[in-house]
C-alpha cells in the first residue's frame, strides 16, 4: 500500500511504547472539578450559575452570544463552590468555575437526535450546544469549521488519525478500542458539510489498527465514501496542512485555511464528540488523554470529568516518583507548554499530561546560528527559520511578516533539528503576537 506524507519534517524519538497497550480507563468520580470558563478560540463566555447552585452532570454553566463562542457543561453534578481566576494549561489565569462533587450522579444530557434527518442547521447547533471545540488543537469551535460559506463548497473530510507528537496514545487507543465512534462522527460531518469523500489520515506506526477501521467503516460509515490512507510516520504528519497535502495532493495557500482546497480537517476525538453529540445526546464533559513521561510510574491512557486537576488524579488513579519529577507538560511534548505545577484544570482539548525527568527535561543553553539550514530543511511550511529569527531578534516585525511567521504552525520541528539549540519555536509562538498586535494597529489607524 501506498504510504504519502509531506515534504520536511522531524523524526523525534516516538517514546509510545509507555502508554500505547494500555487500554483507556474512564474514571467518573472526582471531589471536585475545576472548570475553565473560555477553553475555545473565540470571544469569552459568562457564567451561567452562581455560588450556591446545585448542578447536574451535563448541564450548561457557561455561555455568551456569538458565532465564536462555545458553551462549557458541568462535568459532575454538585454544588458551586466559587467562581474565581485559576492558573490554566496556557500559563495564564483565566476564570474557572469549581464545582463540588455530591456522591449522587444526577445527569442531564440533550435528546438523541439522527444527524442525517435534521437540517444542516439543526446539526450545526447540535454541535455548539454539546460544546465541540478541535479536540488536541487550540480549540476552535467545531459549529464554525464545519459551516464553511457557500463559496468554498468541501469535498474531503479528513480525520487526523496521524497523533504525530511522542508519548501520545489516547487517539490510538480510541481508534484500537472504539473504531466505530469516530467512523460516525466522521460520516455526520460529511453529511454537515456536503463532502463526498472521506479519508482516514493514519499514520504507519499505527497500521495494526487498518483492518479494524476498515471494520469500522463498513459498519458505522453510513454510505459515506470513506477509505483510509497510511501516511509516513513523520513528524508534524498531524498538522492540518501537511495533513492535507499527503492525504489530498492540495496545497493550502499561504494565510489561507483548509476550505481552500475544499478540505475540513477534524481529529479523532472531535469526531468522537460529535458522535456522542448526536447518538447520546452527551455534550464535553470528558477529555481523553494520555498520562506519560519518565517520572510517571504508572503510564495511562484515561477518560477524566473536564476540569479535574491534574493533581487529583495522583496517587489514587494514577503515581508519579516526585523525586523524578523534573518537569510537567500539558499535551505532547513538542507543542505542550510545561506548566509550574500539577494544580491546573485538564480541558477539553488537554491530550497529554507528560511527567518528565531530568533527561527528558534537559533544556541546553542556545549557541549561534551556524547557518547549517537544517531547520529550514525541517520546517513543514517552507520558511526559513533561521532568517526568521535573525528578524525576530532584532526586533524587525516588518521584515518577519515579510518572511511569513503568521505561517508558522509552531510546530517546532525547527527546535528540534537545530544543533545550536536555537529556541527558534518559542521566539516565533511571541513573534507572532506581536505581529498580529502590529497589524491590529495599522488597521485601527487606517480606520478599518
Ligand atoms: S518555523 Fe514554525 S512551522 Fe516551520 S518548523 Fe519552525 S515551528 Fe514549525
Ligand atoms: S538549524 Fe539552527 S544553526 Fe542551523 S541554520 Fe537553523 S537556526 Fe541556524
């Protein structure tokens, strides 16, 4: 069979053997779960509940007007306890909503509904209402992506099957243990969005898992055209973009999105999620993840109520040797911030909790530029890293507009191949605020 993938890249060690044949464990009861109000990309939401009031398992407790915005849902039914600013994945303090746990299990779900006999709109609101984000991304609502305007009709869905950064195994787990729930998803959203075919974007390391997708999509693919393409173990082979070019052949133009080239992109937990949406009429209220790293001494693949803390999944669900212990990530290790303790909220979108030790943790000191041109070799989106930062340093945001660091996917593949241990991604994740702020300023002047 053919396997495609894109052009650059890394290859960072894998490090899945920890976790990848471990089955998922769901775990239901926590004592309390603190809950980020604003866990999308988009405008910010308002509490929908006070201090005092009892909630449901299920139940919207935070919501606001808008396109871009989508609602979060109380993960375990109790009382609320405060309404306060708390530490988050992203290093920033943002509202958060604490939620007792009562030792009863009350749950509110919305009705079932069948996505192929409802409006498009209906479907759509479905979608926001269940509070669907880009599970594993930077949580884009998922009602917004899969309404693409009338002029840019879409002909591939693609699920990310690819789980391109190390140590994470919860997609492969999910798509090992519940093929079926991310073939529906997948098949509801080419119905969404009109697409006439489907592809499976599944990379060769997980190719033991082709025979029960194919399974899968037989029986849970709903006459949808959907076929699987194994892709090159590569890093960043998840990428949207690059996602797009090896399982498609289109090239995402530059600034441009996934529409473009009549693509919609969704990864196998979204897609989960809008099955669930539909079939169980069960909104986010779990996040899946995968607990790993040197310092873990008990690796899992887990199901946990949004809003757990990280630190109450230790020591009864999960251990860690503390001495170890040198640094913590939320995510995969390659886009993950590394937070400064385990008393942050798991979201949404936290695919990861990587507990590191010492080596995993080594940080070098950044030597200069040797001009070697691995790092462009490397990047997936064809800039020159090393100019671009050379920009960046000196403070020249024209110049690093110029070279394109609004494309930056900040993947970090440059990061990685650079001898001079350059922290050419972290420069870039700030160069391009500031970019952005530059350009938001030049419009404002010219009264746009
Ligand atoms: S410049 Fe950006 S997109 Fe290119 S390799 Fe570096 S982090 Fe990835
Ligand atoms: S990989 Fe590092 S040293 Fe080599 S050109 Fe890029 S920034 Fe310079």
């Amino acid at each position: 069979m053919t396997k495609k993938t894109f052009r650059g890249g890394a290859h960072p060690p894998e490090r899945k053997d920890q976790s990848k044949n471990i089955n998922i464990e769901v775990l239901r009861k926590v004592s309390q779960v603190v809950i980020p109000i604003n866990q999308h990309f988009g405008a910010p939401l308002e509490a929908l509940v006070a201090v005092g009031d009892k909630v449901k398992r299920g139940q919207k407790i935070a919501d606001a007007d808008g396109r871009m915005t989508v609602p979060v849902h109380a993960s375990v039914a109790g009382t609320v306890k405060r309404i306060e600013p708390r530490l988050l994945a992203n290093n920033l303090e943002g509202p958060c909503i604490i939620i007792e746990a009562s030792a009863e299990d009350d749950t509110v779900f919305m009705p079932v509904m069948d996505p192929f006999t409802v409006s498009k709109d209906e479907a759509l609101s479905r979608i926001r209402e269940a509070g669907i984000i880009g599970i594993g991304g930077a949580g884009f609502p998922a009602h917004v992506k899969f309404a693409p305007p009338p002029n840019k009709p879409i002909e591939f869905v693609i699920a990310n099957a690819a789980e391109c950064e190390p140590y994470l195994t919860i997609d492969e787990r999910l798509m090992e243990e519940r093929p079926g729930d991310f073939i529906d998803g997948m098949a509801i959203v080419m119905h969404i969005v009109g697409a006439t075919r489907g592809i499976v974007g599944l990379e060769d390391n997980k190719s033991h898992l082709y025979d029960s997708i194919a399974t899968a999509i037989k029986e849970r693919s709903s006459g949808k055209d959907i076929s699987i393409q194994l892709l090159r173990t590569k890093y960043p082979q998840g990428g949207e973009k690059m996602l797009i070019t090896a399982a498609t052949g289109r090239v995402v133009p530059s600034g441009g999105l996934p529409m473009d080239v009549a693509c919609v992109v969704s990864n196998v937990g979204t897609l989960r999620a809008v099955s669930e949406a539909f079939r169980k009429g069960k909104p986010v209220i779990d996040t899946g993840l995968t607990i790993a790293g040197g310092a873990c001494l008990s690796p899992k693949n887990a199901i946990v109520p949004v809003g757990t803390l990280a630190q109450d999944l230790f020591p009864d669900f999960s251990q860690y040797d503390e001495a170890k212990l040198k640094r913590i990530v939320m995510g995969g290790p390659m886009m993950g911030p590394a937070v400064p303790s385990l008393n942050v909220p798991l979201q949404k979108n936290t695919s990861g909790l990587l507990l590191m030790d010492e080596a995993e943790a080594k940080s070098f000191e950044e030597g200069p530029c040797i001009r070697c041109g691995r790092c462009m070799k490397a990047c997936p989106c064809f800039l020159s890293p090393a100019l671009l930062n050379a920009a960046l340093k000196a403070s020249n945001l024209d110049d690093a507009e110029k070279i394109g660091v609004i494309d930056c996917i900040e993947c970090g593949a440059c990061s990685f191949v650079c001898p001079s241990h350059i922290q050419l991604v972290q420069r870039f994740r700030v160069g391009k605020q500031l970019v952005r702020v530059k350009k938001q300023k030049e419009a404002q002047r010219a009264g746009k």
